[in-house]
C-alpha cells in the first residue's frame, strides 16, 4: 500500500504508538508525537524522592506469539521482569494468576523508554489539529508550532481523544465513536517506616477501591515504602468532577477501613486522574485505517484494552500498511 519513502505523524508515545513508529522507521520518516514529558502513556512511573509508583498499568500479560518474542530480548536485557506478589483479596477469595505478570524494570515505563531508543520523538508537543494542503498532512500543536507536511497521520491516542482529533472525513469515525473507555483514579502512599502487611497485591471488591500493590516489591524498585491504591472504575466515572482534594480524602478513608493501614502515617500522599483508563466498549477491529486520506488509529481500545492489545493494534497495522 505504500510506495517510496513517506514522512509519518503517530500521535501518542505508548506502546501503540512507539511500536507503529519501531515497525515503520526502516520505510518510512517517523515523527511520534507526545504531550507528556516522558514516554509510556498509561504505562507510566511515578517518581517522587525515595518512592516509585506505577500509577497506570500495574503489569502485563504475553499470551501471543508476536508479543513474546518481542518480549524475550527485552527480559534477556533486564528491562522487564516477571512479578510474583503475596496475593490478596478484600471482599473474597485471592485471585490466581495463572499465567506470567511481567512489569518494566526500574518502572514501567522502562520497556517504552527502550523502545523509543531509535525513535524520534517530540514531547511536550500536544497536537490540537490537522490540515489538509494540497494532499498532504499539516499538523498544529497547543504552543501554536506547527509541523508537516505528512503523508500519513496514525493516532494512537484514546478513543475519544482520537475522536476528537482526526477530521470528519475519515472513515474509521463512526466505528471510533462507538468506542468507549472508563476513568480511574490512583491514589499514591509514601511511607518512611514500612508497614507490615501480609500481602503485596490485592483486588477489592465492592468498593470504591478496585486495586492495591506494593508498588516497592516490583523488581528493580526504589527502597522507599510505595502503596498504590487505584479505584474501581465505576466509581471514577460517577466522580471524575469530583474536588480532588475530597477524591483523595475519600480513596484515603477507604484504605484504611478496607486495609487497616495508617495513611496518616504517610509522609509522601498524591492523586492522579487517569480520564480513560480502561476500554468498556472496543470497536472489535485491530485498527481503523482510510487509505484514501491516509488516516488511521488504533490501540489497545481496539481489543480488550491491556497492554499486549495495544502492541497487537500497532502490529496489524503495520502489516496492513508494508506487507
């Protein structure tokens, strides 16, 4: 489908997108584009003094053939690892983790950070718009710098920011629309003197917490005491308005009726707002592409919304495009 060397937009330096652009970068000029500072999208480490949190993706499953290859070399490396915490459940009976859970080492943001190694990525660059001249891609960005011109545009962004993005000519819109993803929320705890707990993980439920981790028994992690405590995502969604200091006084409340743990012994206490953090709705296509205007997107709200489901977006589209 493409001929010559195209010059290449991915919005989005998350797996999706840093996996596009890895695929791509042989045929074609890349150019990632990330508001953030760093990489990893939702596949982010949180780093405040001694502690360490990975406030998005908790860990990472393999269960396909493309995705445990890709993974081999980059566990022989070190940068991922294999988790296995003393599991919990509040509310019923402990999960069983029947396959691997693998986590990115020093943080989960470590697997993207080497992925972007041979990437050329722009951050702190947030695109609000593109504009067709003459057949080709022009890209505006919230500082007014504008970029271009391409021949394609993929997004990698969340489904409704992805909505919002590409024009009304694209294709994939109707079945983007019907997308669907649901918020969360991650309460942070930093504790000087280590609690003892009997459990390094654990599912809650019926709560208005869903998710609690050890974050410092992950290998390779700061010393510093790190409790992450994510909510249920119904919960988020009824409360995504919500004042975030009443968020995170509330989150706080029910760690410790459900927990037991002094929260006000922690000495390090912060709130993150993940607005889609996991897919409800998929559009049940591996990606969305219009040929015709060279658009695209995809990601891991294409599937069932974990992390391997975002490399597969990326992978099949890939394949889509140069095979």
């Amino acid at each position: 489908m493409m001929t010559g060397r195209a010059r290449i937009a991915i919005i989005g330096a998350g797996i999706s997108g840093l996996r596009l652009a890895q695929l791509l970068s042989s045929k074609a000029d890349v150019t990632v584009f990330e508001k953030s500072r760093g990489t990893g999208g939702r596949m982010s480490t949180r780093r405040a003094d001694v502690f360490q949190f990975d406030h998005g993706a908790q860990y990472f499953t393999a269960r396909g053939d493309d995705f445990q290859r890709f993974l081999a070399a980059h566990i022989e490396q070190g940068t991922v690892a294999m988790w296995c915490p003393r599991l919990a459940c509040f509310g019923g009976q402990p999960p069983q983790w029947t396959a691997p859970r693998y986590v990115g080492v020093p943080g989960m943001n470590a697997l993207c950070k080497a992925m972007a190694g041979d990437v050329e990525v722009r951050h702190e660059t947030r695109v609000l718009e593109l504009e067709r001249k003459d057949g080709r891609w022009h890209i505006g960005t919230a500082d007014g710098e504008g970029f271009g011109p391409f021949d394609w545009v993929f997004s990698s962004a969340p489904a409704e920011q992805s909505a919002a993005l590409l024009p009304a000519c694209f294709s994939g819109s109707f079945a983007l629309g019907q997308a669907r993803m649901l918020g969360c929320y991650s309460l942070m705890l930093g504790f000087d003197a280590a609690p003892d707990l009997a459990w390094d993980a654990a599912a809650v439920l019926n709560s208005p917490l869903a998710w609690l981790a050890v974050n410092s028994t992950k290998p390779g992690r700061s010393a510093g005491f790190s409790v992450l405590c994510q909510s249920s995502n119904d919960w988020a969604e009824a409360h995504l308005e919500a004042d975030a200091d009443h968020v995170r006084s509330t989150l706080a409340q029910v760690v410790r009726e459900v927990t037991g743990l002094d929260v006000d012994a922690a000495q390090y206490v912060s709130l993150h707002k993940w607005r889609f953090a996991k897919v409800d709705r998929p559009t049940q296509r591996p990606f969305l592409l219009d040929a015709d205007n060279k658009l695209g997107a995809f990601g891991d709200w294409c599937g069932a919304g974990r992390v391997e489901a975002g490399f597969d977006s990326a992978t099949e589209l890939a394949r889509a495009l140069i095979i």
